[in-house]
C-alpha cells in the first residue's frame, strides 16, 4: 500500500534523478531566442524550483503542464488569471491559452464563458519521444527504455471530437507541442491487485520533458487538414485512413467525423458496405 510518505519520497528520487541529468541544462538555459531554447529555459527554470524544494511537489502529470506554462509566458503575473467564473491558465490582454493533456471534455464550460470575448488556444502536449524509466520500493531506477509507442498528430482528434461544436469558432485556435520526455513509473509491489487483463507492472509517477521536438498551430479549421499527415487517397474509407497513417482505427473514425463536421470531408458512392470520403475542395 503506497502512503503519503512513500510516494513524496520517490518523488523525490524522481526530482533528485531528473536534476542531476540536467545539470548542464541548468548552467545554460540563458539563451532564449529559439523556440527549443526558449522551451529548455522553461525545463531549466522548473528543475531549479524542484531542486531547491528537495522533491518534485508537481505530482500527477503537473510538471510538465508547468513547464507548457512557463514556456508560452515566462512572466507569471499572466498565470491562473480569472476570467468570469473560471481561472485560464494564461491571460494576456485578449488572449487566452488552456493546456490541456487529455479529456478535452473537460474544456466545454471555459469555452463557452472565454469564446465571446477572447481569442483562444487551446494547446495539446503530445509525446513525441518517450524513455520508460522504473522506480523500485526501493528507490532504484531502471535504464531508460525507448517506449516503442509513438503518438501521431492525427490521433489528436480523439480529444478534437469532445470540442467538435467549437471549432468553427474564428477565435479559436489549437496548438500541439511534441515534447520529448522520460516518463518515470512505480513498480507495483508483488501482491498489489492490477486492473484488467493487460494492466501493467506498474504506475505513472511522472512525466519529466527534456526537449521540444515540435510546435504547431493550427488557427481555422481547414489548417486541421495538416493532423492527417501526408495527403490521403483522393477517396478513402476509415480503415484505409488508419493503414495509411499508421494509427489505430479508432483514430481514424473519430478523424472523419470531425472533419465531416467541419464540412472539409464529404461522402461519395459506398464502396460495399464501407462508407469512402474525400476532402472538400476549397473552391467547392
């Protein structure tokens, strides 16, 4: 059973490790005039705050929603700021910046009390290089192991779909930042029970980014086009989506029915019993 105590000491050997590997990161991070340098700035000036508290004190997936923060606005005055009845993450000026890693559901309120007055970006870390390291009970780390799964920008429309009714908003935009990061999870010890059949060996503690691998916009909502990758097929079904880009068909299906309700996808003649689609001319 994992007590309080427990879990604030491995997150400090999580934040003790994850220091240490930056050390050099830490003396120069002065640099900031590149997007990747403004984004290891922002790594650097969070390590330090971890550093100088002995202990990671951003549990639950936080740190690297810190780090997002401080590196879209440095200067915290514009952080946590209250907008009517909800707090945005960023405020400046007209402008208003909600992070968010999963569950866009969760958006639907703030959206409708921020869009008729703001411009809003919602933005979406995504993994783009993820090293697994195992923390044993006691305290040991594993060697960092490349995770074999890598998350293409076309899966972001599983989260686009709980906003769908959104996005034609003019004012409403989507950033998504590839973030380069090693993930730190708990072994579970022998006798604790696991949920479901495949459920792993053990649990999330922390997700510390290392790098920015990438930083796209996407301001109207044909620009979501650019989700799929390359351009598929001039007529495609859901499943070839999914073969041709690499992802799970889940994927694809919730991919179609966004952009078929943006009207930037339509359908043609069924193919059997599949139904094919195609994109929307911009002249159309």
């Amino acid at each position: 059973m994992m007590t309080q105590k427990n879990y604030r000491d491995f997150a400090e050997v999580v934040s003790v490790s994850a220091v240490s590997g930056d050390s050099e990161l830490l003396s120069s991070v002065g640099c900031e005039q590149t997007q990747k340098e403004r984004f290891l700035a922002a790594v650097g000036r969070i390590l330090r705050e971890e550093k100088s508290r002995q202990g990671i004190g951003r549990l639950s997936e936080k740190t690297l929603h810190a780090v997002i923060k401080d590196y879209i606005e440095p200067d915290r005055s514009f952080h946590e700021v209250k907008v009517g009845s909800r707090v945005a993450d960023i405020k400046r000026d007209d402008r208003i910046f909600e992070i968010q890693s999963a569950g866009f559901h969760l958006l639907r309120d703030k959206l409708d009390e921020f869009l008729p007055e703001s411009r809003v970006t919602v933005v979406y870390p995504l993994a783009a290089t993820k090293y697994i390291i195992k923390v044993s009970s006691d305290g040991e780390l594993s060697k960092p192991r490349k995770s074999p799964r890598s998350m293409a920008l076309l899966t972001v429309f599983t989260e686009l779909y709980k906003i769908r009714q959104y996005l034609s908003f003019a004012n409403l935009s989507l950033r998504v930042i590839g973030v380069d990061m090693n993930e730190y999870r708990l072994l579970r010890s022998p006798g604790q029970k696991r949920k479901g059949r495949f459920s792993s060996d053990s649990v999330r503690l922390e997700r510390m980014p290392t790098a920015l691998a990438y930083d796209e916009t996407f301001s109207c909502p044909r620009d979501y086009l650019r989700l799929l990758g390359a351009a598929p097929p001039d007529a495609f079904t859901v499943k070839e989506l999914a073969s041709f880009s690499g992802v799970r068909g889940r994927h694809a299906y919730f991919a179609v029915n966004v952009l078929l309700s943006l009207g930037i996808l339509e359908r043609c003649p069924n193919r059997g019993r599949e139904y094919v689609y195609r994109i929307v001319s911009p002249t159309a």
